[in-house]
C-alpha cells in the first residue's frame, strides 16, 4: 500500500511508521563521519532495536551494543556479529552466555571485574575486557538521565582506579552525555583525559558512549570531526569507539494515532487519542518534554482564548496520561490522525501493554513510498506476558 507521507490518510490505527529513506539519510552521514576519523560508530539498542531493519543497519555499521543478555543475544543472532556489551551488573547465571555472545564486554566496577573476568574470558577468549569510568563531569540537565550525578551508580571514578590496572582491562567505556552537541563533548573530552589520560598508554581501546546527536540539524559535524583527529593525534594506538543510540532513529519516523473523543473540563478541551504516552511514548513523561506534533503549535498558555487549543490525552486509566495543549487552528473531528513526530527511538523499545490497550503496529515506509507492515500486536502478546 502506498502511502501519503504528509497526512498518513490510509492508517486508521495507532502505527510507528518509519521512513526507510530518513533511516538511510542518518545511516549514511554517521558512517561518513566514523569513515573521516577512523573510529567506530555503533547502534546502541537501548534507543532502537527493530532488529527487522538491521539489513539495512549492515550496509553502513558493524556492530552495535547490548546493556543486558537479550540484547546482546538479540546482535549476536540478528545483527550477525558479536556485541560490546555493558551492564551496570552482571550475574553468576547469565555473565557466561553474555561474554559468548560479546566482543567488548565492559564491567562497571572494579569488584566486578575481579570477581567475573575469568569467566567471562574462559566463556569467550576472544571477548575484551574494560572498565566503565566516571569523570564526574555531565552537562546533562535532566538528573534521571545524568549518569554522573552526585551519588550515581555508574562507573569508577579516577581516585578508586589503581596507579596499575588489574591485568586483563584492555579499554575504558565513558557515558556522559544525552542528546548532547559536538560542544558538550569537547569540554567533557577536558574532564576525562585531566582524571583518567595517566592510564590511557595501557588501554587498547576508549569507548566515548552514546549522546552523540550527529544527525541533528544543528550539530556541528566539523567539530567532532576535528576533536577526533587531535585525540588520535594525541593517543595514536588508541582504538575509539562511539555508541550513540538517538542519532541512528532521529527523525526517521512518526507515531500515526487517531482522535476517539473530544472532552471537556473547566475549559479545558482534551483529545482522547487511541494511544497512550505512558504506554507508548514513556519519555515524554519521564524525560519530559512535548513531542511535536504534525499542523499543530504547542500552546501551553492558561489564558489562551483560542477555540482550537487542544489537550492531547492518552487512553489508558492514569489520570496523568496527556500532555500539551496545541494549537491546530481548526476543529479537531473524532477519527482524524494526529501524527507525533520523531517517535522511533526511545519509544519502540520502551512501550508496555499496561491495561492492556492496543499496542501500536510498526511499519516501515520504503524508498517508493510503499507500506510494509513490520509487526502487528494482538490479545496474544498481552496474555503471553501474564504466563
């Protein structure tokens, strides 16, 4: 089915509807850049894991990361090669399938590595070693998504790192940034070589994490272009990786929802649409901030007179699922879409079945402008997780 890319007139069910297009205009600026500085840009599956478009993925990238077992078994199988895995713990019952399905695996303490290398090298002797550091220095406002806030639980920091690393730690994995600019990450480039540049002669290889959005508009690709080359100018020998996960899915694709109802309370005029963001966009509650939505402007004012200032809400029982409200100019009629824009990262790997409301499908939109339906849910998956 063909498509109209503007108005998604031929969906009249909530659908995730990437555009295979966009996803390929992502892909091919972050490979250009891992190409210009020799360094190695992996998906992180913590932000996008449609493993049915990973074909796609192949033809630019190599590998991806894992935060737990699934996800790395999830690369291994369908990604096709092994993963650099992380996890804030790993266990006795799952460390040994987890480095088999590795390449990189990265401990996020000391005690950890001590007490779990050796299995994980006898599992795998190929899988290499690291550590996740903490330099103590995030420019990440929101403190539920700053991995260095005061108190975290992530990474070791310089002053418990010995003069002489435990033998086997052959990298060092740093996560300081969310959604971050080239900027952000020179001046936290500052930060970890002042705490931790003492050990880099040791290492093999420096893994910079995820936050990176390349793939915004205004992110100044030359930049990081330029701190990459000078810090393999500075530690030639080091292997370094980046492993952003909003930067593959940014921009790619919409969540398609459809008004059922048009309530109204003290004023306030609220769209119920048949979607829900506690189910199906979680960040927009937990990050927050408002999605932008297709013909409409977002208009939060409380004296607002506009007739056509709209609420949008969600259908699920928590009385805090809606956000908004937005200006459409017009009169909002019950069955017509309303299109939440960038909704593929971040969403699909965080949606749940809570009351059981009906899961969005995903589906992809190719090259020619054809529908392909990637997944369709129904009673069975909702009953399945109750098993």
């Amino acid at each position: 089915m063909k498509v109209n890319l503007q108005t998604f007139a031929e969906i009249d069910r909530p659908t995730y509807i990437l555009e295979e297009e966009k996803l390929r205009n992502n892909l091919k600026l972050i490979a250009g850049v891992a190409e210009r500085v020799d360094v190695e840009i992996i998906l992180a599956f913590k932000a996008y894991a449609l493993w049915k478009t990973f074909p796609i993925f192949r033809e630019y990238i190599n590998a991806t990361t894992a935060s737990s077992l699934y996800e790395a078994r999830l690369g291994y199988e369908e990604f096709g090669a092994p993963t650099h895995t992380f996890s804030p713990a790993y266990t006795d019952y799952e460390i040994d399938e987890i480095a088999r399905y590795s390449s990189h695996l990265t401990f996020n303490s000391l005690s950890q590595f001590l007490r779990l290398n050796e299995r994980a090298k006898k599992a795998n002797a190929d899988v290499s070693l690291g550590i996740r550091v903490n330099p103590e220095y995030s420019e990440v406002g929101t403190l539920l998504y700053n991995p260095c806030a005061p108190g975290t639980r992530f990474g070791v920091t310089a002053d418990l790192l010995p003069e002489e690393l435990p033998e086997g730690i052959d990298g060092f994995h740093v996560h300081c940034h969310c959604e971050s600019g080239a900027d952000v990450f020179e001046r936290t480039l500052a930060h970890i070589e002042e705490k931790f540049g003492k050990w880099f002669c040791r290492l093999k290889w420096i893994n910079f994490g995820g936050g990176h959005l390349m793939t915004r508009s205004d992110y100044d690709i030359e930049l990081l272009v330029n701190i990459l080359r000078e810090f393999h100018k500075r530690y030639p020998h080091l292997r370094v990786i980046l492993e952003p996960g909003s930067a593959f899915g940014w921009q790619t694709g919409s969540l398609v929802a459809q008004v059922v109802d048009v309530v109204e309370n003290h004023g306030i005029k609220t769209a119920i649409v048949n979607a829900s963001f506690t189910c199906h966009m979680p960040d927009c509650l937990e990050m927050p901030y408002h999605p932008a939505v297709r013909g409409a402007e977002l208009d939060d004012d409380v004296n607002s007179t506009s007739p056509h200032v709209y609420r949008i809400g969600g259908n699920s029982c928590l009385s805090g699922d809606f956000m908004g409200c937005w200006n459409f100019g017009r009169e909002l009629r019950v069955g017509e879409n309303i299109i939440f824009e960038d909704m593929l990262h971040y969403t699909t790997v965080k949606t749940n079945m809570f009351n059981g409301i009906t899961h969005p499908s995903i589906a992809m939109v190719d090259a020619e402008g054809q529908l392909k339906m990637l997944r369709e849910y129904c009673y069975g998956d909702y009953k399945s997780r109750m098993d």
